[in-house]
C-alpha cells in the first residue's frame, strides 16, 4: 500500500472515530464516574472490537452480513437492546441521592472495559462503515501485510482517540466541574443513549 493511499485511509478511520455516538458516550460517563484508567480501560476495550469489526469487514463477513437483511436485523435489534440498557442504567444512576459523592473505583476496570468492548461488537453500523471504507482499499490478489494494516490502523486510531479523550475529561478542573453537575450527565447521557437505539433500531 502506498504512502498516500494509507494517508486517505487514516483521515477516513480518525473522523469516523471523532464522529460523535454512543461509544463517546460510554468513554466519557466511564471517565466522569470512575476515573482516567476506566475511561482509558474502556477506550482500548472499544478499540479492539472495532479491530475485529475492521478484521472481518476484510475477511469478508461484512459482506454476508450486508446481503443478508434478517441476520443484519437480528444484530441492530441486539445492539439497540443494549443501548437502551446502557441508557436506563445512567437514568438510575442520576436518580441515586449519593451520586455526586461518588468516587473512582465504583465499577471494576474489567467492568469499564467491558462497556466498552460490547458497544463496539454490537454496532452493526461498523460492519457497514468498515464495508463502504475498506472496500475502497481492498484488491484482488492483496497482501495480507496490507490488509494487516488497514485493520491495526482502524483499531490503533480508534484507541488512540478514545485514550485522548479520557485524559482529557479526567483533568482535575474540568473533572471537579463535571462531578458537580454529574446527576445532569448521566440524565442526559442515558436520554443520548436511549435515543441512539431507537435511531440504530429504525433505520
């Protein structure tokens, strides 16, 4: 691949990583409640289920999820349920008197990292990013070393971005302002992410 092929690819997988969605969503209510490393531990997690979005997407199984209109059906429907699962528990945390008391450490980081990997795997509008995106990219007869890289670049973007974005919301001073105001994140939080899945399920 070349230098200026692998350049386009990059720009596409970091605005695609920047576009603003329920993966933000759940890195920032992690950052916000827990702490840098959940935010962080949630960030990579997202980071390694966009790589196996990406991987498939180039093995070809983004194509038979693409032409089969049921098994598509079957994987927004999962993906929306757990969205709005996501949502109802930011309500109930926002509707819990202690909230604003709260510290790092609520939730394990496995439980973070958790979040975030499932967010990713249960998005099916990654397999058809990853279809329309590499399919600009992918040649017959390609060598597996480029296909390698398009996915390690997808992945390493997405974690990079995701890292970046939990060391920024968890500096002491925006940190302290958004725990005071925290009952009204995890409110708004869990209508964005209540939202997103009617959005996700109704195409």
């Amino acid at each position: 691949m070349s230098l200026m092929l692998w350049l386009s690819l990059l720009l596409i997988c970091v605005l695609g990583a920047m576009s603003p969605g329920p993966s933000l969503a759940v890195v920032l209510r992690q950052t916000v409640s827990n702490g840098r490393g959940h935010g962080i531990a949630a960030g990579c997690a997202h980071a390694l289920g966009v790589g196996l979005w990406a991987a498939m997407t180039v093995w070809g199984l983004a194509l038979l999820v693409s032409r089969h209109e049921l098994l598509y059906q079957l994987i927004t429907w999962a993906g929306a349920a757990y969205l709005v699962w996501l949502g109802i528990g930011a309500l109930r945390h926002a509707a819990t008197p202690e909230l604003q008391a709260r510290r790092g450490g609520v939730e394990s980081l496995w439980s973070a990292a958790r979040s975030g990997a499932l967010i990713s795997l249960l998005n099916p509008k990654l397999a058809v990013f990853f279809t329309a995106l590499f399919s600009q990219f992918v040649s017959a007869g390609q060598a597996w070393e480029d296909q390698l890289l398009m996915v390690m670049t997808a992945t390493l973007v997405d974690g990079i971005w995701y890292s970046l974005v939990a060391l920024l919301f968890s500096q002491p001073a925006l940190l302290a302002w958004l725990r005071r105001h925290l009952k009204r994140v995890e409110q708004l939080t869990g209508m964005v992410l209540i939202g997103l899945a009617v959005r996700v399920a109704i195409p």
